[in-house]
C-alpha cells in the first residue's frame, strides 16, 4: 500500500511553515529582489510552502532561484566552479567534479525509505520510521546550509505535457547537483504550476553536502519520504544519492505507477532506442538492465537513440504502448568507453565541443581526463578520485588504485549524441514501444536471446534477472536477483509490483500490433561455460546490435523462430545476415554454442527464483505456474536429449 499525505509532512514539522502567507514571508525575508521577482513566477502553494520550510530547516545565507535561463545556468556553472566544487579542464565546457573516496556510488546501506507504522517495504529495501528520520533530519539538517547558497529548481520528468511526466522541485547547496540537473532534466520553471496541476502532483528533493568530508560521510543519509514524495540527502555528492530527481523521484514514480496507476503506466529501468529496420522504418525498444550491466551501451546502439536509464510507459488511447525518457541527458558510466564500442560517446567526450561534467576519472597535468578501457596512451600520474595518483599507487588495505574508479562517469545532454532523435524526445505522445527487453550480467545460463511465449512468461522474464554486482552500489558483490533490474527502486512489496505488471502486459486496453514482444538478453555467456576452449566472453559489444536488430524483424514477423521451453529462439540463417551487416564472421559452431540449452543450469535458476519468490508473500501464482511448466518441459527435454540439448534438436 502506499498512502498519500499520510501523518506529519517532515518539512513543515521542521520548518512549521503550514500557509501561503507564511512561506511568503520567510520567502521575502529571505530572498534577494532579483530572486523574489523569478519566483513570484510560481503561485502554487504547497510548492512556496515545500520551499519555505526548506528555507527555515536549512537556513542558508541566500537563495537562488534557477529559472533555468541561459544566466541563471551561467550562475550555477560559476558558483559551482567558485565552490571548487568543479574544476575547468582543457577542454571548453569540461569540467571535473570529485565526489569523496567513500562517496563513489549509491550509499544503499545508508539510504531508507520514511515509513508510516505498519506499512510493508520491498523485502531489498531498508526503511526507516518517519519519528527517527525526524529526529535525524532535526539533528543534522537544521542549519546545515549556513554559509551557503540555497539553489532551487524546478524541473520536469518527461516532455512538458506528456501524461506520465511528473514535476519536481530540486533544492540543493551543492552547484554541481544544479549544474547536473540542468543537463539532465527539463527545467519546467514557466510551466511548473501547470504540471503540477495536472498531474495533481511533484516531487520535491532537499540536498545538503554540509562540510562535504571524510569524517561525515557515515552520518550520510538518503532519505525518502514515500507518502510526501520528498527526499532528504545529507553528506554526500555522487549524484546517484544528492541529484534525487534522478533515482530518487524514480521509486516514487514506481510507488505511484504501481498503486495508482495499476493497468496505466509504469516506471521502469530502462533505456529507449530505436532500431531502423527494412525500408527505414523505425521500431522502438524499452530495455531493463541492471546498473553497469550495458545499458547505455545498448541504447547507443539504436539509431534513433532516446534515453539510457530511465522510462516512464504508458498504454495510449489508440492501444499502443508508449514511452518517454525523464531525462534529457546522460549519467553515464565511462570505463570501457572507446572508439570501438561507443564511437558517438566518445565523439562528445573528446571531439566537439559540448558541455561534459566529468567525475571521479584520472586528470593528467594538462587538464584532460582518463580512464580505464578508454583504449588510449594513458598517463602514469594525475589527480583522480582518491587525490594525485601515480601507476602503481596503493591504498591502506594494499590494493593497487585504479588510475579511474570503476563507477567514474560522464554527465552531458543527450541531444549532443549523433544518433540521438532529439524531437521524438521531446514528444510528449512519446515513441511508440514494440520491444521490451530484460537482460543482467550472466555467464553461465540463458542464450543471448529469447522471446516471451506469452506477455504472462515475459513477466516471469523480467522478475528472473540475475547479475553480478557492480561498481555502481558501495559494498555490493555476489551474484544477485535483480527483479527487472528495478529493485533497488522499488518501494513497496515486490508482489504488488509484480501483480501490477502481470495487469500491465496483459491488457485488454493494448491492441493487438500494440502488445510488445518482450524478450530476454545476455551478453555475458563465456566460452568456459560452454565447454569451449575459448576464454572470456562469447560475444563483442558489437553483437548487440545484431541481437536487437533480429528482435526487430521477429517484432514485425519477418522472421521466425524455434520454440523451446523458454521461449522462441532465433534461426542461424537469420542471424547470419545481420553478423554480415557488421562485417563479422558468425559461424554455425558460435550459434551453436551461444542457443545450446543447459539444461540443469536453467533449471537451478528456476529452482532458486522459486525458492526465494516462495519465501516473499502474496507473490501471484501464474509466476509459480510459469516456473512450474518451464521446468517440467525442459526436464522432458532432458529426458530426450541429455542435459546440453542442441538447438537443432528443436528445430
Ligand atoms: C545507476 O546506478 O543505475 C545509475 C546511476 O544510473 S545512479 O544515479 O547512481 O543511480
Ligand atoms: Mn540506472
């Protein structure tokens, strides 16, 4: 369940600030004429009072209010860069933000959910009490801007207008959060009120970086409030846990999608791209993907890329399934970014000049960045995210640093990426989806891909991921079940989110070209695990391609496919024109390895699924079913044809 507006809203319990004429006159009290004046722009009430209490929580020494004009974005660069919170490098428009050594990722181990008594979580998420996240907030987050500017900002999930796009306020001290909130949101300030009318809600978020060192980093908090759908964020700056309006506002938006707009929308993990298929027409995917599991790599692969991390989806009124990306700009990952694999990235990251917000890469003594698997002359010194840095530096514990931190990342505008189809972005109707993909880092188990039977097994599809842990979470490892790659982001019970996307997919409402195909994918099988004398992975980054450009014939039945027990499987003679298509050898004895079915690892994948799903409660039964009849189909199989069943003993 999730409640709305349920018991005392933390802010105005703080700040006690509960009317339109008292948030104004702490408003004017506080705010220069310059500012006064952008902000007598927005009359809605409950967002002068979310400002107004943040105003007396916080106390900062000013307030500015980013209206997101070309001046007040130039403020927020300057201030950032005054703070040293950034740093110019070589090139024009690139800047280099560090976040503290211990501040390199998603802090999951001090981030919470506020709940009301009684209220279930998701059984991944950890949660805290509203009382003792009052009593934290009191303690350290009154006064923890004194000295400092207040900056707010008003900005947009989704194009202006679109139905599934949400309004939220981002109020920080940190510039670089601003500065990042520029280039990945739409600020929305002149139609701020008017979203959040019609949406008849916002999200607001509250930063603080306070000292920003070291020693506070374990006071660090990200909290979120579901029933108010307000976070908190104290001593940190990796944009993962300061910029909420990203991952933040996301578990709202499930909280919401899957509460409030059950058979409507969903908000997903995913990225979106669009693949041009025979005739030039254009097919559109949504992908889940764990975090530093190839999704932005993915996405880039389209040729009419829309975003890399985040979808909002919604079933339209003539039955097609619709999306649009929250975002406008990416976060992403830079190791193993090069020429070869991301040759449109690595255009904006050293060729022309847009604007790149680097962090947490090497710096050498000429101001440009490096990083790891950037296939380039590196350099054997430089500042990086733990301070100088030379080849062969180690840490307190003996490990050699590495000359960039595995999570390091670059921040810039979409629309600077080649293959980005800017309009269509900024379309509110959204693109039109056929193709829903789920995929995690998995070496030993599923084929590159397969497709659903039915929408009730491409659940079952999403609710299986599986990954190993990646940079992108402090102390995460192991192999883990990352239901659809949301997990992290799902607030309430893991059944009621899977109960509203068996609801979702099985609609009566889509039309019969606008039921997606969903789809499994993995890139990761390795020649190990497929008795070959090979070594590593068995296939390239470039494979993608072929992978996705296949799901973008079977979507519009152009090709085939072989039936198995979990699900349809591509034919060789299809794939081999599309490995052609990249100028890539494919021989059968590949295929043959990559679509062999191994039998007694699938089904110990089913078997730990149902273990672990059978211990979470409420969990719906046509889950167990789908499980029940994979298993006993692909020990039939077993039966027949041994425990590693060839592909052509299918066709
Ligand atoms: C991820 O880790 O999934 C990201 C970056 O996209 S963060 O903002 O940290 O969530
Ligand atoms: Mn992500």
């Amino acid at each position: 369940m999730l409640e709305l507006k349920k018991n005392d809203d933390i802010l105005t319990v703080v700040g006690r600030i509960d009317s339109l004429a008292g948030a104004m006159a702490i408003i004017e009290k506080n705010l220069d004429s310059a500012n006064l004046q952008k902000l007598s722009r927005i009359k809605n009430t409950d967002a002068l009072i979310k400002v107004a209490n943040a105003i007396v929580m916080c106390q900062p020494d000013a307030v500015f209010i980013d209206s997101g004009s070309a001046a007040d974005v130039q403020w927020i660069r300057e201030h950032s860069l005054t703070k040293g919170e950034e740093n110019k490098l070589a090139k024009e428009g690139h800047t280099i933000h560090f976040d503290l050594p211990q501040d390199q990722a998603r802090l999951v181990n001090q981030t919470y959910y506020i709940i009301n008594e009684g209220e279930q979580m998701s059984s991944l998420a950890k949660s805290v009490l509203r009382a003792e996240a009052l009593e934290y907030i009191k303690k350290f987050m009154v006064g923890i801007m004194k000295g400092k500017t207040m900056m707010v900002g008003f900005f947009s999930r989704g194009p202006v207008g679109a139905p599934a796009a949400i309004p939220a306020i981002e109020i920080s001290s940190s510039a670089y959060v601003l500065h990042s909130a520029e280039i990945l949101y739409r600020n929305c300030f002149e139609h701020f009120d008017a979203e959040a009318q019609r949406t008849g809600l916002f999200f607001t978020n509250v930063h603080s970086e306070g000292e920003n060192v070291t020693e506070n980093v374990p006071n660090a908090r990200i909290f979120m409030d579901r029933s108010w759908m307000t976070t908190f964020a104290t001593f940190c700056t990796y944009a993962g846990n300061t910029l909420l309006l990203k991952k933040g506002n996301h578990r709202f938006s499930v909280d919401f999608c899957t509460y409030y707009k059950v058979e409507e929308q969903l908000s997903e993990h995913m990225f979106i791209t669009g693949m041009t298929g025979p005739g030039g027409r254009k097919t559109f995917f949504a992908g889940a993907a764990p975090s530093g599991c190839g999704k932005t790599t993915t996405a880039m692969v389209g040729s009419d890329f829309i975003g890399d991390d985040l979808a909002q989806l919604w079933i339209a009124e003539d039955g097609s399934l619709r999306a649009i990306n929250p975002e406008k700009g990416i976060f992403g990952i830079v190791e193993d970014v090069n020429l070869e694999g991301d040759p449109f990235l690595m255009k904006c990251l050293r060729g022309h000049g847009t604007e790149v917000i680097w962090s947490n890469v090497l710096i050498d003594k000429d101001g440009t960045p490096h990083w790891a698997g950037h296939n380039e002359e590196a350099p054997k010194e430089g500042i990086n995210f733990q301070g100088e840095w030379f080849e062969g530096k180690r840490d307190a514990d003996d490990h050699l640093i590495p000359m960039s931190h595995k999570n390091s990342r670059c921040t810039l505008v979409a629309s600077a990426i080649d293959n980005h189809a800017t309009e269509l972005s900024e379309d509110p109707k959204g693109v039109p989806v056929k193709v829903i993909t789920y995929s995690g880092r998995d070496g030993d188990t599923m084929p590159p891909v397969w497709v659903a039977k039915s929408a009730d097994e491409g659940v079952a599809i999403g609710a299986s991921i599986v990954s190993k842990a990646t940079a992108t979470e402090v102390g995460a490892s192991g192999v883990r079940r990352q239901p659809w790659a949301n997990a992290p982001f799902i607030p309430g019970a893991l059944a009621d989110y899977m109960e509203a996307q068996f609801t979702f997919f099985n609609s009566k409402k889509f039309s019969a070209a606008g039921k997606p195909v969903i789809a499994g994918l993995n890139y990761f099988l390795t020649h190990e695990n497929r008795g070959s004398s090979g070594k590593g992975l068995l296939g390239e980054k470039k494979d993608v391609k072929v992978w996705l450009g296949w799901l973008e014939l079977y979507a519009n039945g152009n090709v085939g496919a072989i039936e198995s027990p979990i699900g349809m499987l591509p034919r060789y003679n299809d794939l081999k024109p599309l490995f052609d298509s990249i100028n890539k050898e494919y021989p059968k004895s590949l295929y043959d390895m990559q679509f062999a079915l191994y039998i007694d690892n699938i089904v110990k994948r089913i078997d730990l699924q149902t273990e672990a799903y059978g211990k979470e409660g409420n969990i719906p039964g046509r889950l167990f079913d789908i499980y029940a009849k994979q298993k006993s189909a692909l020990l039939a199989l077993k039966e027949k044809f041994g425990a590693v069943v060839a592909i052509d003993s299918l066709s």
